[in-house]
C-alpha cells in the first residue's frame, strides 16, 4: 500500500477495486504438498481423472481434477504436488472430489508444480 492510502476506509475501496484479497482472506485457504498414489481415468468424462493422494492421513482422499487432455495418468503416480485442501466436498460423475490440484494454464498448455524436494506428506504451504 502507498503513502496515499491513509485510513481504514480507503484501504478497504483499495482492495475492494483491486479485488485483492487479505491476509487473513488467504490464510483460510489450505495448500498442502500431497502424493498421488493412483490417478484411474473416470469412464464417460472427458478431462476427468480419480486421484487417490496421500495426505499423511488416516487414509488417501479422493480428488477429482480436469487436467485428462494435457497429462498422461501414469505420469502423475509417485509424484508431489500442492493442493487445495479445505475446499467443501463437490460431487462429480458420482464421485466425490475432496479438493483441487494446483495448476497454470496458458497458450503453452498446462503445468503442474512440483517441489524441488521430497516434503512429507500432508506439509502446509504458506
């Protein structure tokens, strides 16, 4: 924030105009590094894969993710990336998804993000 933002009423325009969020807005959301421990092709779905992801938990969840068009299935088992965790549950296709990957799209396609690094299971992203 600028010198020109001076009392609470103008910080709040400032992120209401900006659609910023707060501080407090982005600790709600949840982002934990988790290891997919199967990703099957869901039946009569187009971009939809099951993953079952490690959360060191008491067992796996479940997540469902649209990325089918961009990566091969076999290629996202044993491998770490950041999800969204605290999401409400959502059905779809009859099953359901207990969060999101994490990922980027442009004109190049989609990416996943990995760590450069084995973290345990379950680790909070901040």
């Amino acid at each position: 924030m600028n010198e020109e933002i001076k009392t609470e009423e103008k910080v709040e325009e400032v992120i209401s105009k900006n659609n910023y969020i707060t501080i407090d807005d982005f600790a709600k959301v949840e982002i934990r590094v988790g290891e997919v421990l199967s990703a099957e092709i869901v039946e009569g779905a187009d971009k939809l894969y099951r993953l079952s992801v490690d959360f060191n938990e008491e067992k796996p969840r479940q997540i469902l993710s649209g990325i089918r068009e961009y990566i091969n299935h076999e290629e996202l088992i044993g491998k770490q990336f950041p999800f969204v965790t605290n999401l409400a549950p959502r059905m779809l296709r009859g099953f359901e998804s207990q969060g999101m990957i994490l990922a980027g799209k442009d004109e190049n396609g989609l990416a996943l993000f990995n760590p450069n690094k084995k973290l345990v299971n379950g680790t909070r992203l901040s």
